[in-house]
C-alpha cells in the first residue's frame, strides 16, 4: 500500500535536524535506514506527519575504539557492524546478532541506531547490546547525555529519547580478551524477528572463574529482559556444563511471555531457557 | 542455447534453457501493473473489518471531497452486478455475492466501497477515511463446527451452513466392513495455506464507447473463460471482450476464477469511459484471493488381520469460506475419484460436503484436492500397518493394483490408464538406501533420539477439465506460428510448446513462436490448471501439427510431382522417399500454401486448429521416502533427507520438469512444515500478513534426490502425464509419516499439519504427561 502523505526534510548537519525536531515536535520521526519505519508506514501503522532523513548528515557512522570503549556511530549498518574486524574479534555475539538481522538487504541498509531508537521488543540488537552493558549517547541543541541499556529500553516501541533528541552513537565497553559474548536466536518462521533470544556476556578470571554474567533474553517481554537469576547463578562459578545448565534453568524465572499465532506462553518459556543455555555455552566456549 | 538430450535426434526430452527467462530475469516483463494507458484512473477499496455484519451505514462524504478522487461508488450505487457461479450439485445452497457488499459482509476483507481517483495514493488515502458503521452477527469459522446444530451462520439469508454434498459408492462397502478384522479410523484436517503468487492479482481494463468494445488486462490462467464469465457477469458481449493475460507472476489455481474487483473494474471503466486499473496489496490477497485446502478429512479402512484392504469410508468437510468462486466447489470433489490411491479397492464408499463459514473463500491451490486425498490414504495406509504390526511397506505391497491391471477401474468407477506402483516404489528406496536408513533410525532411536522414515506411494489424475486448443500456422516465409489455448503463467509453454512444434515440423526451435494469453489473437481455450497443459495442450498441439504436416506432405507432393504417400520429411521440409535431392522446404511449401501451389481441390493455406479432449484424466504416479528428525528439546523438524520419483510418462523437457517437482515440493513442505492461514474464533485473520504467514524459504528446502521412471501415457499423442503438482501431492504424506514414525515412541498417533515446532514441542511434551 501507499503511506499516507508525510513531509519530508534531509538535513545537511546535526543543527538543521535539531532545528526540525524542534520545530515539529511528536509529529517528526527520524528516519535513518528506513527499514522499520517505512513498511510500518507502508501498512499505515504509523503515519508521521514529518520525515528527518538523517542521509546527509555527516559523522553518524563508522565503528572506532576510544580507550577501553568500541564507539559505533548511529548510521552504521548491520553489514557493517557484522563485518568489521574490531567488532569480529573483540565482540563476536555482537557481529553474529548484526548477521542474523532480517536478510542482506535489510543488513545492508538498516541502521544500529535505527532499530535500538525503534526499539521493537522483537529485535535483535536491543538484547545484545543490554548484554553488552552498552551505552546510547543521546544528542540535542542542549548538548548529549549518556543513558545506560538498561534505563534506554523503557516499554515496547518507547525510549529514553526525548522528542527534540536524536541518538548519535552506542558506547559499548571492551572487555578483557577473550571475549566470552554470544547471541542465540530463535527466528519467527515468517517474520525473521526474535521469537525468543538470548545474549550472554561473561567474564572469566584466569583460575576459570565466572567473575561477572550478564544474560539477556529477548522477545519476551516490552524490553530486553536481564535474566538475574541465571546471571547471579553464574558469577562465581567453574563454567561446567552442570553450572550452565543450571543456570539456564533460572534464565525464564519472572517472565510473563505473550502468547502469538505462532508460539504459546508455555513454549516461550521454555524456549527461554534452551536459548539461555544455548548463549551460556556459547559465551563459554569461546576462547 | 544449451541441450542435453539422450536421443539427439529429438528436441522432446531435450533440457533446453527457457525462452521466457531472459527478459523475465532483465526485468523486461509486461505485467499488468507495468501496462500504462494515458488518462488512467485507480481504485482503491474500502473492506469490511468484520467477518459477519449488518452495514447500518457507509459514509463517502469526506472521500468522495478529497483532492484526486473521481468517484466513490458503495453496492447500492452499482445495483444487481454480483459474481455469477456455477451449480455443481442439485440442491447447491447459493449465497448472494455482489461485487460491492449490499446490506451485510459475511468475511473479513468483503469489499463495501469503491473509490476511483487520479492516482493509486489518492484512491487509498480516499477509501481508508470511508466510515462505515456494522452491527456485529455471530460468525463460524471451522467446517466442521458449521454444521452442527445450532451452529451460528455464516449467511443469516440461508437457514444453514451447508452447501452441497456429493456422493460416490462402489461394491458393497457394509459388507466388506462386516467381514473385516480390523478397521483403522482416522480424522485428519490439512492446514489452510495461501496461494502467494509473486504478482498479487491485478486488472485494467480500457473501454472504447465508440466501437463498443472492451479490453481488458487481467493477471489470469486462464484468459478465454475468464472473459465469458465478465460478459455473463458484465452482461456485456464476449466477443466484444478482449481479454489479454500479460506475464504472469504465478497464480497456482487462484487466479483461475473471475474475481469481484475484475467485474468491478471492468464495470467503472465503462462507466466512465476511461482506463481503470486495481493492483491488489498483499494484504487484500491475503484476505480475498481464494485459499486453498482446510478440509477435514474422517475415515475408515476395513482391513484382513493378514493387511489386505477390503474397504474404504471417506467422509470429507470442506470449508468454502463465505462466498462460491466458479472452484469454489471443486478441491472436494477430487475425493470422490481419488479416494482408493494405488490400491486395490472395490468397495470404497466416499461423501464429500461443503459448508460456508465467515472466511476468505477457498478454491484450487496446487494440487487442488489431490494433497487432500493423498495424504488421507496413505496416512491410513501407514496407521493401518502401525495398527496390524505390518511393515508399511510390505502392506502397501499387498493392495498395490498390479501392472498387469491397466487399465484398471476402481471402486469409484475411475479408470487409472497406466501405472506400475511397484516400480517407483523400488527406485525411491533404492535412490534413499532405504535399508541403511531403517538400520539408522533404529540404532539412533536406541539412542532415545527421535528420528523417522515415512513414506507416501501415490497415483494423481492430470489433464482434464474440457478441452484444449492447439494451431500451428506455417507463415508466408515458412516461420510457424503455434497459438495454444493454454495461457502460461509460469510454466514454460513458450519453450516446451517450440520444442514440440519444431521436433514435429523438423526445423530448428528458433522458427517457431508461441503466442497465448490473448483472446484477440488465440483461437478459444481454456487455461493452464491442474497439471493440466503438458497432457492437454500438448495434445491439441501435437494434433495440429499432424494436421498441418499431412497438408504440408500433399503440398509438397504438387511441387515435387510425387504422390503424398511417397513423401517423407526431412529436417527443415520434405524429399520423395528414397530419392533424397528432390526436396522441398517449408518456405517453398509454405509459399506454394499461399500463391495457388496446394493441390486440385485442397484449400489454400497452411494453418490447422485442433481442440483435443481425449475424455478421460491422465494418471501419473510416484513414491516420496522422508528421512526426519525433531529436536525433542524445541520440537524443531530436520528433514535428512527426502527422495522423490515421479513418474509422468514421456517427459518433454527435463529441466522444466525437475523445476516443476522443486517448486511444488517447496509448496508442499510449506504445509507440511510452516503455513496456516488461522482465524480466531471471532473470524478475524490471526496470520494475514507476510509478518505472520509463514512461507517456505530457499532455507526451508532440504537435500532433495529426483528420480523418475518413464510408463508412457497411451492415451494422448505425446504420451505424457501432468507433473506441476507432483512433489505437491507426494511429499507431505512422506513427511507426515515420517513425523508419525519418529513420534510413534511416544504413543502419539496422528498430529495435523503444519509441523511447526512449538506443535510438535506440545505434542511431545503431552505425550509425556502420560
């Protein structure tokens, strides 16, 4: 279908988009690769009264490393971010949730700092990247400010972007080599997106200690969900197959799933655990 | 152009590349949408949201105001136009079907207002602030649950649900039953799917007021029916009709009927006076293009302690949806000749009942009742043998109709041509390993692992359905021109209808051009269907072109002053036998055709039309073996392995045939594994979007082993039998039993279609409960 008539502006700089944003308020929506936006407008779902295309603004993308931190600019594609060799060998689970997002076209065009402002409970990245204790630096005529993943994801579709905002980069730190990340993922049979996922960081000390878990699952709640029960069940621990197994088992404690035309709460829950244990050994194995 | 061929003599079974691929593949391609006319106007419509209301009031006042928008039409402005449909049965319930919706909507999706406007967007930003206010009915949405008392209906002007029924009978089924052993009972229903075409459907049509005349582009199979059936509905002349099937992008028996926005359009560009065109969005297939499947198939199988087969009772329910398509009635009624399979079965007793519920209409999806009636006979084959201790094989083996049977007439008073089960049978488990692969489950089943082999040993009738039309024109210069009545979508008749014309005519392939798809330029027909045009159109086709090579051979004889009995053709024309330099080619016959050369007393020209019906369906057959595993942890399903012979009598072009198995393979493992339209109970579609709605991927096609066998057909001229819907009607019963066989240590016996995996992670999970 055709989307209802919009307005549509391609700011040259940061300042010209602010300017726009604050000029048309809630009736603005950003638009950076188009691919979660313009098939909801398409559907009519949304119907945004004004378009700020980010495509000539320059600076918003490409990956770099700032200290102890990969800073990946909002505009970065998930090709880009699957591929690039920093992200490949410091944050492996990070480059294989870029890799399984939609298909090659949508790899090639979608954005990082697209589907995080987004922020469908049913995406990838979000899980990952509250796995990843990453950080979203959120910019305006004001000045930025830094929210952490786990205050960013509020409710379904809703962030702590303020309207006059726009999300510029994701901060996510380093962590010590190896890099024991992983993403589990089981796709919905038509849609491609996240029936339930799961993400694992961990931290390992020389002795083989857990020292520090962090496991997010995904599509089973408004927001990526931190499985504190199966994190608190790692830390600590020798990573056994008995001790991941077990941990997992926490990972569906507290979640309320909701049932859909293809899965049933029963099966989300219990998937919640496979995936969780799916990530744990996968960020174990690692090395 | 390459070929590969094993006699090289001959173009018939040669794998020549697809003409149609190049400017398909180039994005060169005339569909309708690609088809502009100055002065062109779009519509846009305005669907019911309910599936079963009274409309208290429709208001166009905002639409008909907004910027664009020519006109705004709602079922009392266009009167009495409704979709007019055939009666199939004595007594068939015949519910209203106008093309805009007067007084009531009986699905989700039923057009109520048409908007008319400059632009597409201006049509749809017009019709989406249509308001329309309803006062809700009760709605039924399952077949079976409609006919019960006290059912709601899904049309409050009938005082029932039912439609039609038929029924077929054949020996003496009560006393088979009586002197059974055993009899093996099963109720089964197969997923609803979708008929997701490339192209959605679509349709302009151009009127000319002065000569009184019509044209239409329509994304149809079938051209020349669907133009009778506007005039009957238009109530306009068909030969004032001109209807132009462009490409096609695939239709797998939806776009086979005339639809209510096609009359539509047609009506408002008459109206009007001007060009109208109407692009369906996926969501308006997904909510009025007929469906396919959703039956409910109960049966019992009367069955000897030692597995001979005694008899068969088959009772079907189909759910038709809310409104009858001209096929509407159709899938279910190959039931009524498919229900024995392979087997030898006298005494067979079938009833098949159509019901209305407040869903999308169903129609034929490829295999259009033969995936119905496969899977019902050889799931039953496969209980039975569970139920008896037997061997599936060996059970099937038992009641197999024997070689030396054909034809062989069976208990529903069909007569199978050809057939040899044993055969194919023997292929595919040789192709499979078959052996190893039991040693395997076995050993893994030990294991605790569940792992399964199914397989599904079928016969399917193809061709059919009327007539079909076939001309061969050699032109001035000795170029042939071969028209065919059975319009592509798809399928390749303009390469296989050139291999056949020119390895009749012996000339080269690059002389010969097909022409379909427009009932200006094509002498009548009756459309691509069913498996239908390798058998039908071939037939009319290779019809003609003896037509036209023995008036070509008494031609030639006039030129060569040679008796026609002594005239031979040779490649590119003809010589007198025996004596090779007096020839002639088909640019001189053909200009002597054309310039007073034939015969004393023969017509000038060289142009013959055959319509061929040779009476009776073409019966193909085959044997599908599944290797699967499921993941007891997700209910996920791996297929290992999956081997497919089909046996279609002479194949006339290889690729395409072996194409044709893959495709319909992948459509027959997108029910088995992945689709299903679902409604909830409140008629409202749960799965009517591409978010939803799961089509099989190229991901989704496991290791496939083709094999075939060749039992030629004897009745039609080139001695084949249809394929399009082969690995459609084979391999989900292989799949289906296989999934049985691998949960069968478990105790489970039979879990409907698709297996998705959180179905089967239920299944296993209940079955644990014990």
């Amino acid at each position: 279908m055709h989307p209802a008539s919009f307005g549509y502006h391609a700011p040259r700089s940061l300042v010209e988009a602010f300017g726009l944003l604050r000029e048309h308020g809630e009736d603005a929506k950003v638009l950076a690769g188009g691919h979660s936006l313009l098939p909801a407008m398409k559907l009519r779902l949304t119907q945004p009264e004004v378009l700020v295309d980010l495509r000539h603004v320059s600076g918003l993308s490409g990956i770099r490393v700032d200290g102890d931190t990969l800073v990946i600019g909002a505009l970065t594609t998930h090709t880009e971010v699957s591929t690039a060799e920093a992200v490949r060998r410091s944050l492996p689970g990070l480059a294989d949730t870029a890799s399984v997002i939609g298909d090659l076209q949508v790899r090639n065009r979608g954005t990082m700092g697209g589907s995080v402002a987004h922020a469908d409970p049913a995406a990838d990245l979000p899980v990952t990247l509250t796995a990843l204790d990453a950080s979203f630096v959120l910019t305006s005529s004001e000045g930025e400010r830094t929210v952490a993943a786990d205050e960013f994801f509020v409710d379904f579709f809703t962030t702590a972007l303020e309207p006059h905002e726009i999300l510029t980069a994701i901060r996510i730190p380093l962590p010590p080599s190896p890099a024991r990340t992983s993403y589990a993922k089981l796709p919905h049979p038509a849609s491609g997106y996240v029936v339930v996922s799961a993400a694992a960081a961990l931290s390992v000390d020389d002795a083989g200690a857990c020292t520090a878990a962090r496991v997010v699952l995904g599509g089973v709640a408004g927001t990526p969900h931190r499985a504190t029960a199966a994190e608190a069940a790692l830390t600590g621990q020798e990573l056994t197959p008995e001790v991941m197994t077990a941990a997992a088992a926490q990972a569906a404690d507290g979640i309320d799933p909701h049932a859909d035309s293809y899965a049933d709460e029963d099966y989300k829950r219990h998937m919640a655990v496979v995936y969780a244990r799916r990530a744990i050994e996968a960020a174990a194995a690692r090395a | 152009m390459s070929t590969e061929q094993s006699n090289p003599d001959s173009l018939i079974g040669a794998s020549v590349r697809r003409v149609e691929d190049p400017p398909l593949l180039t994005g060169k391609g005339c569909y309708v949408d690609d088809v502009k006319l100055p002065g062109i106007l779009h519509v846009a419509i305005h669907r019911s949201t309910h599936p079963h209301a009274r409309i208290l009031s429709v208001d166009t006042a905002e639409a008909a105001a907004m910027p664009g928008v020519e006109c705004v039409l709602t079922g009392d402005d266009i009167g009495d136009l409704v979709l007019r449909t055939p009666m199939v049965a004595p007594g068939m319930n015949m519910p209203d079907h106008p093309i805009l919706a007067r007084g009531a909507v009986h699905a989700v999706g039923a057009p109520i207002a048409a908007v008319v406007a400059e632009s597409a967007a201006a049509a749809q930003d017009a019709a989406a602030s249509i308001q329309v206010t309803y006062d809700s009915l009760p709605v039924v949405t399952d077949a079976e649950a409609a006919l019960e008392d006290g059912s709601p209906l899904a049309h409050e002007e009938l005082d029932t649900n039912f439609c039609y029924s038929m029924k077929r009978e054949g020996g003496d089924v009560d006393k088979a039953f009586a002197e059974a052993d055993h009899i093996c009972r099963l109720h089964m229903k197969s997923p609803r799917v979708v008929a997701m075409s490339m192209e959605a459907r679509g349709v302009l049509a151009q009127p000319d007021p002065a000569r009184n005349e019509l044209t239409v582009w329509l994304s149809t199979q079938g051209p020349h029916r669907a133009r009778a059936d506007l005039a009957n509905s238009l109530g306009f002349p068909e030969n004032r009709i001109r209807v132009i099937a462009p490409d096609v992008g695939g239709g797998f028996g939806s776009k086979g009927c005339v639809y209510r926005e096609d009359v539509l359009v047609c009506h408002l560009a008459q109206k009007l006076g001007r060009p109208v065109k109407w692009m369906a969005t996926r969501n308006e297939d997904f909510l009025t293009t007929c469906q396919g499947r959703d039956q409910a198939m109960t049966s019992e199988l009367a069955l000897s302690k030692d597995g001979k087969m005694l008899g068969l009772k088959v009772r079907v329910v189909a759910n038709l949806g809310a409104y009858l398509h001209s096929a509407t009635a159709g899938p279910p009624q190959r039931m009524l000749v498919m229900a024995p399979g392979c087997y030898q079965l006298q005494d067979v007793r079938v009833e098949i009942v159509g019901a209305f519920t407040n869903t999308v209409p169903t129609g034929p999806y490829r295999g259009a009742g033969r995936p119905e009636s496969v899977l019902n006979i050889e799931r039953l084959a496969d209980k039975a043998a569970r139920d008896l201790g037997m061997d599936p094989l060996e059970l099937r083996r038992k009641n197999y109709i024997q070689p030396d049977q054909f034809p062989y007439r069976t208990g529903v008073g069909v007569e199978y041509d050809s057939g040899d089960y044993e055969k194919s049978l023997s292929e595919a488990l040789r192709l499979s390993d078959y052996d190893q692969m039991i040693r395997d489950r076995d050993e893994a089943r030990q294991r605790g692992e569940l792992v399964g082999v199914g397989i599904s040993t079928f016969t399917e009738p193809s061709g059919g359905a009327g007539f079909e039309s076939g001309a061969v024109r050699v032109e001035r210069t000795g170029q042939i021109t071969v028209l065919t009545g059975s319009s592509s979508h798809g399928q390749g008749h303009e390469t296989v209808w050139a291999q056949v014309a020119a390895d009749k005519l012996k000339v080269p392939m690059e002389n010969v051009v097909v022409r379909h798809g427009d009932t200006t330029a094509v002498q009548q027909g009756t459309g691509t269907f069913g498996s239908r045009s390798a058998v039908m159109g071939g037939g009319a086709l290779a019809t003609a072109a003896d037509r036209v090579i023995a008036k070509a051979k008494a031609i030639a004889g006039n030129l060569m002053e040679a008796s026609p009995d002594d005239v031979v053709q040779t490649e590119g024309g003809f010589a007198v036998a025996g004596v090779p330099e007096r020839n002639v080619n088909w640019r001189q016959v053909a200009g002597a055709a054309y310039a007073k050369g034939t015969p004393a007393g023969m017509d000038p020209g060289l142009n013959e039309t055959a319509f061929f019906d040779p009476n009776r369906e073409a019966w193909g057959f085959g044997a599908h073996v599944a290797l699967v595993r499921i993941d007891p942890d997700t209910g996920e399903l791996t297929i290992e392995k999956l081997v497919l012979v089909d046996d279609i009598g002479v194949v006339l072009n290889p690729m395409i045939v072996e194409a044709q198995v893959h495709g319909g393979l992948a459509q027959g493992l997108g029910e088995a594994l992945c689709e299903h339209m679902v409604f909830d109970e409140n008629g409202q579609p749960r799965t009517g979007t591409l978010m939803d709605y799961a089509v099989p991927r190229a991901s989704t096609m496991p290791p496939v082993v083709v094999g075939e066998t060749e039992t030629p057909n004897p009745f039609n001229p080139l001695g084949v039998k249809g394929v399009g819907e082969a690995g459609t009607n084979g391999a989900p019963p292989a799949v289906a039993n296989a999934v049985m066989d691998a949960l069968s240590p478990l105790g489970i016996d039979h879990v409907d279609m698709p297996y998705t995996a959180p179905k089967l992670w239920r299944a296993i999970r209940e079955a644990g409960k014990g």
